[in-house]
C-alpha cells in the first residue's frame, strides 16, 4: 500500500467513527508504526483536514450540533484534584467541554481540544490524569486556565458561570462568543 492510499484508508476510517481512534489503533488496523499515523495525520492537516488530536486519539471533526451552539469562554482556577468536579458541573447543567487553554508567558497561547460531552469521558479523562507522571497544563500559569464551553442556549451558559462561581472556581469571563 502506498503513503497516499495509506493516508485515505486512514481518513475513511476516522470519518466513519463519532469517537476518538487511538494512534495506536489505527497503526495496528493499517500494519504501521504509530510514528507512521502521526506522520500521516501531519501529511492530512497539511491538506486541510479537519483531524483533531485528543486524549482519547484522534477525531475526524463534523459539523454537529455543538458547532452550531452558543459557547462562552471561562476563565477557571482549581486544584488537579478539583478537575473532575469542575467538568461534572458543567456537564450536569447541558454544557460540553470543548478545550483547555493556558496564557504561558513564553509561549504565548497553548490549546488543547478536550471535547468532553458525557460523565465517562470527564470520568475517564480524571482517572488518567491521576495515573499520569505528566502534569495539566494549569500547571504552567498556576492552575489558571479558560475551558471554552458549549451549551444549548445562553441562559444554561449563565447558569454554568454561576454554578462554577458559586463553587469558587470561577475567575472571570475572559470573553464571551455565541459562534
């Protein structure tokens, strides 16, 4: 198999998925080296796909009904071990966790897309943060950092910021977007 029929088998396979595929999934099912599928994935943004890097592998992204909902930016500090806490509460109030984003001095912004929709993936994503040796990015601008959240409608968007307030972990909004 070719690079080049490698890489639209690849794309197929994540366009055919709703949840993330692992690097090393996908370089099993295509008789590669992981290395080989990050280099393809590479290959594949440099061509405009749409392909985003999560905990969980990577996602081919759609247009769904979170692109079209009002998102808010928060600004949050908490404790690592706070982490699951702050997505339950927003998942019970309908919101979904779309990024985490830290202002580090040097490198200016750091993004990394999250999308957590359910209490099993907050769930999921808490229990490798503890088993991890690798610190959250929080950690470089002293737990300070936005989530970009996404909700139904504005008013559940209030009602996350006070519920997030309420619970102290609410700084301020560093700004407000409906997309």
């Amino acid at each position: 198999m070719t690079g080049e029929e490698r890489r639209n088998q690849l794309l197929k396979m994540l366009k055919a998925q709703s949840t993330p595929l692992s690097g090393a999934a996908l370089a099993g099912s295509l008789h590669v080296s992981r290395q080989v599928i990050v280099q393809d994935i590479a290959l594949m943004r440099a061509e405009n796909h749409d392909i985003l890097s999560t905990n969980r592998g990577y996602l081919y992204r759609r247009k769904d009904a979170a692109e079209s909902m009002p998102k808010r930016v928060f600004f949050v500090r908490h404790t690592t071990e706070q982490v699951l806490e702050e997505f339950l509460t927003v998942l019970e109030l309908g919101g979904k966790i779309l990024d985490v984003v830290v202002e580090h001095e040097l490198y200016g912004q750091i993004r990394v897309d999250l999308l957590i929709e359910t209490k099993q993936e907050a769930q999921d994503f808490f229990d490798k943060l503890m088993k991890s040796h690798d610190n959250p990015l929080k950690v470089l601008t002293d737990d300070c950092h936005y989530h970009t959240i996404a909700a139904p409608s504005e008013k559940l968007l209030d009602l996350i910021g006070q519920e997030l307030q309420r619970k102290g972990f609410y700084q301020a909004v560093k700004g407000a977007a409906s997309e």
